[in-house]
C-alpha cells in the first residue's frame, strides 16, 4: 500500500460562527494540502470532530471533499467506535466510492481486554470492503493496543495493512516496527515523535500539525524516508514549537487558531471543545507570522 508511505493528514470539519459547516472553507483545507505535496487526505478521524455532527453533515463533509479532492491524492474515511455492532452495519451499507482505507479507532471508553480488540478488529477485518489501518490512540480510548494484539491482527488479516500509532511510546513503536510482517505500515500519530518513527523504519504520518503548515511537515518525512537525516531534522525543529502549541489546549482548537491565522476559516469548534485562550491564540499567530518568512525563503 504505498500510497500511504508518507504524509497524511487528519482533515479539520471548519464551522462557520453560527456552527454549520464551512463548506467553502473545507474546499480551501482540502487544496491547501494538495497544493503543498501532502500524500493522502484523512477524513473524518477525530480531528473532524464528527463526535459532534449529525449524520447529514457528515454526509456533506464526505461529499464536498471527495469533489473538491478530484481524485487527485488517496482519501482515507474514519471508521471506528465502540459498538462492534454499529460499525460492521455502516462497513456492509456505507458507499465507499472514492475512498482507499479506512481508519479504525480501537473501542474507546469500554476499556476492552488485550483479546476484546483483538476481536473487535477481526469483525471489522472479515466484513470490510477497504484495506484497514488501525488506531491506537490510548490518551482518548483508555486502553492501549499492545504490541502483540497489532502483530497478531496484522499476520492473520492481509486486508489489515497498518496501524496509527498515537500511545507517545517510541519504545513500543520500535516494537511494532521490529514484529511487523513485510508491507505492514507503522504509522506515526504523534507529530512530536514522527521524525524519529520514520527513520526507525516507520511508513510516515497521519499529521495534525502537517494540516497547518503542509509544505515543511511533508518534506520533512520525505528527507526521513530518504534518511536525509540533518535535513529532516532542521525541518522538525522549525515545527517543534509549533506542534507542542496546537496540542497545548487540545485538538482541534489549536490547529483551527492557525487556520484562522492563515486565513483559511473560522477557528470555530464544537462544545464540549471551546477555542484556545488569548494567550496561546496570540502565541500562534506570532509563530505563523515567523513561519510566513520561514516558508517564503524556502
């Protein structure tokens, strides 16, 4: 699945200030990171806040981004939760027209056994019309996927080709990257920690920050995939305050305040989320400002 070795990123759903969506604005997200070289577009995972929206609008979102995508970069849609059940209804009816993979959440609040996710995903697997890539993301699910429940999945399911792997962990990302079978794809989901994922021998990202500043983040994991290694790093560390401020007060409040910034929509987000304060606000706004010139000598 080589179409996702590189740079993906994790699509915001813009809101207008009376809490619609924005679809204009998404048709500006979604050339911005085409324009900028990013691999494939993620759609719907958490950072789209679809926790929030009414299956319409989900609807909508799907819609206006595989038009204004065109075919032109893979498209990956977020297929997961905690109701098994629920999910192997939407796999068997949903049309997947246009769309490459999904991306799968492990259950979140539940708290499923090592064995209960493992079951979870061989039900997704055996009904799935798409390639799946996993999502271990422990801080939002309550659990970890561990090591050897991914192998496991990943050795008895072909159609399971890779994981997001977001636990923060470089130590059990190394683990996965050791076990896995050949082709299997470690994916980063932690921006902070993908430079050194990628040259561990990881496939690249699944990136928050790479939404707002598409250009740098994509050349960087390209210099780490050809183990330019000075290279990729002075890239990383251009980003690196960066990728701690867009988390500072989660996401995607954050990486919104930037797009607001960058004059691309509304910083808008969905209650129970509220946007970043004034001070961390005005912090980004100096960062993209500094980055402007950062990106125009580049």
């Amino acid at each position: 699945m080589k179409e996702f070795i590189g740079t993906g990123v994790a699509l915001v759903t813009p809101f207008r200030k009376d809490f619609s969506v924005d679809v204009e604005a998404l048709k500006k997200i979604v050339n911005y990171q085409i324009d900028n070289g990013v691999n494939y577009l993620v759609v719907l995972g958490t950072t789209g806040e679809p926790a929030t929206m009414k299956k319409e609008e989900k609807e909508l979102v799907i819609k206006t981004i595989k038009e204004t995508n065109n075919g032109r970069l893979p498209l990956v849609l977020g297929v997961g939760g905690n109701n098994t059940a629920e999910i192997i209804e939407e796999l068997q009816t949903r049309d997947f027209s246009g769309f490459s993979a999904i991306l799968s959440v492990s259950p979140y609040y539940n708290k499923p056994t090592q064995e209960g996710i493992y079951q979870h995903f061989k039900a997704i697997a055996e009904v799935s019309p798409l390639p799946v890539i996993l999502y271990n993301v422990p801080g939002r699910t309550g659990s970890n996927m561990l090591p050897s429940t991914v192998i496991r999945l990943a050795k008895e399911f072909k159609n399971i080709i890779g994981i997001k792997e977001a636990a923060g962990d470089i130590v059990q990302a190394m683990k996965l990257i050791q076990a896995k079978p050949e082709n299997f794809l470690i994916i980063s989901g932690d921006d902070m920690v993908t430079l050194p994922m990628v040259l561990a021998g990881g496939a690249g990202v699944i990136s928050v920050i790479a939404e707002g500043f598409p250009k740098q983040f994509s050349e960087m994991v390209k210099l780490g995939l050809e183990r330019k290694v000075d290279e990729a790093y002075q890239l990383h560390y251009q980003l690196a305050d960066a990728i701690d401020m867009i988390f500072e007060q989660g996401n995607p409040g954050g990486i919104k305040e930037v797009f607001k910034c960058l004059g691309l929509s509304e910083n808008t987000v969905r209650l129970p989320l509220v946007n970043v304060n004034e001070d961390l606000a005005g912090r980004l706004a100096q960062f993209v400002e500094k980055n402007s010139i950062l990106v125009a000598s580049y």
